[in-house]
C-alpha cells in the first residue's frame, strides 16, 4: 500500500452507479466520476482490470454515469457489497427500489430516480496499477428525481450539510 493512500480517503467523490450494456449482457457497478474536461464535456471513472462493466464498456463503446441521491443509500451499499455485477443480480439484491431506464436511441442504462445520468462514447482509457481510468464524452443527459447528492467522503457514504457560494472564476 502506498504511504499516502491514508490521505486520499480526504477527497470528496460523487457516488455513481456506472452502467453498460453489449449484446444482452447487462452490467452495474458502483464507482465515483469526475469531469476531466468540460467543452466538450468528458467524464471519467476508475474500473479494476478485471471488471465484467469495464469489458462490457469496452465491448459496447458506451456506458451511463448515474450520480446517486443520498436517498439511494441503501441501495448503493447493497450494489456495493453484491458481488453480482450484472443487471438481474442487482435487480434482485434492490428489488423494488432500483428502476432503471434506458437514453433513447443509445440504450444506455440509467437509474431513474438518481440526481443526473450522463449517457457517454466511449473516448479513451489510461491503465494505472490494479485500475483502468475510462473517459467518456457527455453524449446525452437526463434529470431524475433525486435533490441531494450523495458522495465518499473519508471511507464512508454521505453528503453536504452545508455549502458556501464560491467567489471565483471557476466555470463549474
């Protein structure tokens, strides 16, 4: 282990359910994201090597980003600790709270009552250690119903209890 992973658990990260669909073949799986560029907008998650939804998004080319509400707790730690993976074996682990939906023409999975999903292409992957970094551009977005996000946040799952306007020029 490195000797500065004690510090890394300090950086807050939205929860996402990340998805991908090939053929039949339905996977899920829970992570964090972030933006590694905004115009043109492209997010980024972190996969081990060995993960059945990163075969999956590479196979397809696709894969949805669905940032999880601090409503949907218990089901991320359920997603979380079900070594499933798959569509059908997170179904029954979360049955009846999990709904997905799918992006129209694309027919990327979201999870309908999530803050936001982010249906990407695609783009690139940077192979760092036991993980793959994929990067996907933004090709469609949805709303869904949640109102607060829910992140990790020192080993554990939580969210904002209070924030403060920025006073910069940051764009986002």
């Amino acid at each position: 282990m490195s000797e500065f992973l004690d510090f890394a658990k300090y950086l807050s990260c939205p929860v996402v359910l990340v998805t991908a669909a090939h053929e039949g073949d339905r996977r899920i799986m829970v992570g964090t994201a972030s933006y590694a560029c905004l115009e043109p907008l492209v997010l980024a998650t972190s996969i081990r090597h060995e993960s059945h939804t990163g075969a999956t998004i590479f196979n397809s080319g696709r894969f949805g980003l669905s940032v999880a509400s601090l409503d949907q707790i218990d089901l991320v730690q359920r997603l979380g600790r079900s070594q499933a993976g798959t569509e059908s074996g997170a179904a029954k682990a979360t049955r009846p709270e999990a709904v997905f939906k799918e992006f129209g023409p694309t027919g990327t999975l979201y999870l309908a009552d999530c803050l936001v999903a982010f249906d990407c292409k695609f783009a690139q992957s940077v192979a760092c250690g036991p993980y793959t970094t994929i990067f996907g551009l933004v090709v469609d977005t949805v709303c869904g119903t949640g109102t607060r996000p829910l992140i990790r946040y020192d080993r554990s799952y939580g969210n904002f209890a209070a924030t403060v306007s920025g006073d910069d020029s940051y764009p986002v």
